[in-house]
C-alpha cells in the first residue's frame, strides 16, 4: 500500500531540479542598456563594452575546482560533527565520497596531533591535490555515480 500525503523523496528533488534553471534564468537575464527605454546614450558607449551595470562573464567552474570545494567543505563538516551522511544527499559522486573519506581520515589525526586549523589546511591540501588528479583527463569515465 503507498504512502498518503508524503510524495516519494525523490519527486522533491525533481521539482527542486526542474524549477531551480527556469527561476536562475528568469533572474538572471536582463535586457541590454541600449534596450532599455530609461537608458541614455552617450558618444562613448559602444554596444560591445561593459558599463558598471553590466555582469562580468565568468567561465565556467573546472570539475576539480568543484570536486575541491565539496569534498573541503564536507571534510570540515564530518570533522566538526564526527558523522557522514550519505555521499548522495551531499552532493557527491562515489569517487568523491571516497577522496572525502580519505580526507577526513587523514584531517582526524592532525587534528589530535597538530589541532583544528593545522587539520582545515590539509583538508584544504589533501582536497585539491586528489581532485585535481582525479580530473586530470577531464571527467571520469566510470559513469555518473563514478
């Protein structure tokens, strides 16, 4: 028999999923100034030079720079708490959540060796050198979960 009144976990997720893009979009994309009818011009503004007003272009985030900053910010969390959740509802593919374990194992003893800021550096350290080996040739081949 199903459940009444909860939907199943994963259908939150997919609207969450679903409905993040559109609104991003929808806040994010403004009309030029030369567009824009309370927008005076002047000599020197050219439709391909960026005004004070307008967003700078970033490229986008590397898969080792992204891998660096959850697995460090998963590190500090388990180390401050003492317990994993699942590598899943963290965000984290499999070989993510093994780097983090890795990190972690290591952070511990630092911290009872050399205490808390001395255990944040590795974590930091550890962090970027195994992602960035683990996205040397681009993303994994394993499949997504990988």
């Amino acid at each position: 028999m199903g459940r009444r009144g909860n939907p199943r976990p994963g259908a939150r997720l997919l609207v969450l999923g679903l409905a993040l893009p559109a609104l991003l979009c929808t806040t994010a994309c403004d009309r030029p100034a030369a567009l824009d009818p309370g927008t005076v011009s002047t000599a020197t503004d050219s439709p391909n030079s960026p005004t004070s007003d307008t967003p700078t272009r970033t490229s986008p985030t590397s898969p080792a720079t992204l891998c660096t900053r959850l697995v460090a910010h998963w590190a500090r969390e388990v180390l401050d708490s003492g317990t994993y959740g699942d590598y899943q509802s963290m965000g984290l593919s499999n070989g993510q959540y093994a780097i983090l374990r890795e990190v972690v194992d290591a952070a511990r003893v630092a911290k009872r060796r050399q205490g808390t800021a001395a255990a944040k550096k590795l974590i930091d350290r550890q962090a970027h050198a195994a992602c960035v080996e683990r996205y040397r040739h681009g993303t994994p081949s394993g499949g997504p979960w990988q």
